[in-house]
C-alpha cells in the first residue's frame, strides 16, 4: 500500500476552515484516498474518499492534486467537537482493509 | 442510524484467560474485520472475514486469536490465553458488500481489554 505522509498536528480556531494535508507520492492509479478521524479512542469514523476527483459531502471536502501526489482535506466550519486525531489512508481498490499512520492530531480552539 | 455494537465495552482478565470479545454487525453487512490500538499507538489491522472464513490476517492475528459467527450474527474474537501485551483497545469493523456504495468500514466503539 503506497505510505502517507500527515503532520502530526494542527491547530484550528472555531469557525475557521480547517485544512488538513497528506502526502502519497507514491499512490498508483487503482488507489483510492480515504480519510477517517478517531475522536478521542472512540471507533474511526469515516469522512471522504476519492479516487481523482475533487469530492464533497456533509461532513467536508477533498482536493485532490491533478498528479494525485497529495491531498487536502477540508472541513470547512471547524467546531470544539471536530478536535480529533484524522487519518490519511490510500487503499487499493481490491482490498477494504485499512492501514491506519499515525494521523494528524487537529485540535480546535475557541 | 445503524451502528456496530460491541461487548463488553471494558474486560478486566489476568494473564493466561481467555477472553471472548462480541461484536453485533450492521444488519445485511458481509464483510467483518478487527482492529486494535495499544494505548497511544497506531490502530493495527487484525483480520478480515467473510463467508464464515478468514480473508486476510496480519502477523499480529497467530495461533492465539480466533474468530467466527457462532449464531450467524454475533462475530466474536477470541484470544485463548491473554498475555499483557494484548491489553489494547478493539476495534470491530464491518461493511456491506465488494461493489458499489463509499466502501467504508463502520468501526463499533470497541472493547478495551486489560490484561493483568
């Protein structure tokens, strides 16, 4: 599985859009990029994914570059509750298992 | 909204039990699979299951661990006899099906284990 490569932390002021990056440089064309967080040991809750596209949903929006090297999730009104630990995670498109990093811690601030 | 549910949510054992963890999967989900996280650490990749067989297990998943369907519901993960390096969080993970959908996995809140 390609590696990612995140910040092991970020801080955010409520509000305010927050803007996580990830490296894959090494990604190949049948990896897709999926991005989960864990709030504080609780399950991974799952957030977005892509594949080339540029997607948004409920929760948040992902850029992806055009050579795929990188990505940037975005949550665009961050609140205290989004303060969790967000995982970058590129996985093949034939296997569902997730190999979980070391993530970004992002932090919320009022 | 659906969920995954585990039991116990917290398991108090002294080395050499056994120790049976219970996950309730999402209704008509196929795919089932187990995580852990050691305190403070990344969370590791156990096993994968579908169709009542093993897909894919990891180094960490030996002779020591088990899983299966007992009922057909329930998917348990049974460690035969604990040691203090299983004490860590875990994490039970489902999905739907192969084709189609976001391809997620719903995480339940997991069990957190304590080996003495």
């Amino acid at each position: 599985d390609a590696k990612t490569t995140q910040p092991p932390s970020m801080d955010c002021a409520e509000g305010r859009a927050a803007n996580l990056p990830c490296n894959h440089s090494t990604i190949s064309g049948n990896e897709y990029v999926y991005w989960y967080r864990q709030i504080h040991s609780q399950g991974p809750q799952y957030i977005i994914h892509g594949l080339k596209n540029n997607e948004t949903n409920e929760m948040a929006s992902l850029i992806i570059t055009e050579d795929r090297k990188s990505s940037t999730l975005i949550l665009p009104h961050a609140t205290l509750r989004d303060t969790a630990v967000y995982y970058c995670i590129v996985r093949p498109g034939s296997n569902y298992k997730l190999t979980f990093g070391k993530g970004t811690l992002l932090t919320v601030n009022p | 909204e659906p969920e995954v549910t585990q039991t116990p949510s917290h398991q108090v054992t002294q080395m050499g039990q056994e120790v049976i963890l219970r996950c309730v999967p999402i209704s008509n989900h196929l795919y089932f699979y187990w995580y852990r996280q050691i305190l403070g650490q990344k969370v590791e990749f156990l096993v994968s299951f579908y169709n009542n067989e093993i897909s894919e297990k990891s180094e960490i998943f030996d002779d020591q661990f088990s899983v299966e369907r007992p009922d057909g519901s329930n998917f348990t993960l049974k460690i035969r006899s604990t040691k203090l390096e299983d004490s860590a969080m875990y994490f039970c993970a489902t999905r739907p099906y192969a084709g189609g959908g976001t391809g997620e996995l719903f995480f339940g809140e997991g069990s957190r284990l304590t080996v003495l």
